[in-house]
C-alpha cells in the first residue's frame, strides 16, 4: 500500500538515497530542502511535491507541513551539520546553531507534522543521532552535543506518542556523503578511519537509507524507541588488542 512520506534534508546524501527507495516503492514524497536546483531536480525525478525553505525558520516547517497535505504516514528529518573543532575554537554561534539545526528543528517539525502524524493508522518518524553521541572522539564537542540530543529526543517522543506514532533514530559512524566530504576525499585518511571500524570500511548512503526506509515502513510496526547504530561494528566492538 501506498504511504505518504515527508523528507527534511531531501537533497543531502542520505536524504536524497532514501527518498530514492522510497519512491521506488511506490510511495508519495514530499521533499524539503533549501537547496532550490537539487530540490527541484530530485522532486522531478521522483515526481513527488516540494517545499524549498530553511528549517532554522520554524515558520517555514509548518507551511512545508501543510503544503505535504493533510495526511502523513512518516516524517524523516534528514538535517544535518559536521562542525570539527578543537574546544577553544568554537563559539556560542556553532554551539547554537549546531544545536538548532540537528535537534530543535527536529522537535518543531514533528511538533508541526503531528495532527497529519496522527491520522495515519501506522506512523512513524526516523531522526538521525551519530556515533559520536555515544563515543567520546575529540574535536566533535558541538555536534556530539547537539547529535546527543537527538538521542535523548528519540527517547522522550517515543515514550509520549506511542502507541500513536512510533520514533527512531540511526547513529551512524563515518559516511561517505557530500556533507562529509572534507574527512574521506583524502584516500589516506578515509583509509586510515576506515581501520578503526570492524568491518573496515566507511559507511555508504545506502547503507543507512535502507535502514531508514525499514523503520519508516509498517516492516517496522514493533520497533520504537531505539537508537540503532550503522557504524560497522565501530560503537560496540574492539576486534583488534
């Protein structure tokens, strides 16, 4: 059966590949990103409807709520920033923004998305934490922080919509996505994280995008609540002394 998904972060690596299998199985999208020309070409691509506007501006969130229709079977907030600094070179701006980008506007967008959540028999919605929420790496304080509490977040919303609308999120280690670009274009280095992880390779957009498009699906239907690492091994396992 045909659902109805709504898409934040519809043009970055991971968005843009789960709106991909989605639509390829046969369901209705509507695309969110402030990214005119990538937004429009995948909207087209897809044939789905789009709302083009910034979710810092939580004005915006509620009209690309409405403008994705009355009903919504699934929300996924594929928003995302990598702010690497060392603790002395960061400032309010970066916490705040980091802050902001990943989590605040998560909440409001399902806080707006919610009335259309509802009408849905199977709802669902799929955020998105990092590895680096749950392992201390240096020079990541301010998204550790802000990915920390999408986590957090995951938890509190499952607890207060079950059994209505069901909330997961992915953690994912090392991606390779355009966002992501500036840590594995250097073979040497991609190489290098890639040998930090158990199976010992950085991670593919499809990876995560398969996982993303499971829990959105009614396949689903008794997952809640969970923060599920896509990391290779890399959170849990030390394979080598």
């Amino acid at each position: 059966m045909s659902k109805k998904y709504l898409i934040f972060g519809a043009t970055g690596g991971i968005g843009a590949a789960t709106a991909r299998l989605l639509a390829a199985r046969g369901h209705q999208l509507h695309l969110v990103s402030r990214n005119t020309d990538a937004l429009t070409s995948i909207a087209a691509e897809l044939n789905a409807s789009y709302s083009v506007g910034d979710v810092l501006d939580e004005s915006f969130l509620q009209r690309a709520v409405n403008e994705a229709g009355d009903n919504i079977d699934g929300l996924i907030y594929a928003v995302g920033s990598i702010t690497l600094k060392a603790l002395p070179r960061l400032t309010r701006a970066d916490f705040i923004r980091d802050y902001e980008l990943n989590a605040v506007s998560a909440a409001l967008a399902i806080q707006a998305a919610l009335p259309a959540l509802k009408k849905s028999e199977h709802s669902a919605v799929v955020l998105f934490s990092s590895i680096a929420a749950a392992q201390g790496f240096g020079m990541h304080a301010s998204i550790a922080m802000a990915k920390g509490a999408i986590s957090s977040l995951t938890l509190s919303l499952a607890a207060e919509l079950a059994p209505h609308v069901r909330v997961n999120a992915i953690a994912p280690s090392l991606t390779q996505t355009p966002l992501s670009k500036s840590l594995w274009q250097n073979e040497a280095m991609a190489q290098s994280i890639a040998g930090l992880h158990p199976i010992p390779r950085l991670g593919q957009v499809a990876d995560i995008a398969s996982l993303a498009a499971f829990l959105i699906s009614e396949e689903a239907c008794w997952i809640t609540g969970q923060v599920i690492g896509v990391d290779g091994g890399r959170s849990t396992l030390r394979v080598k002394g």
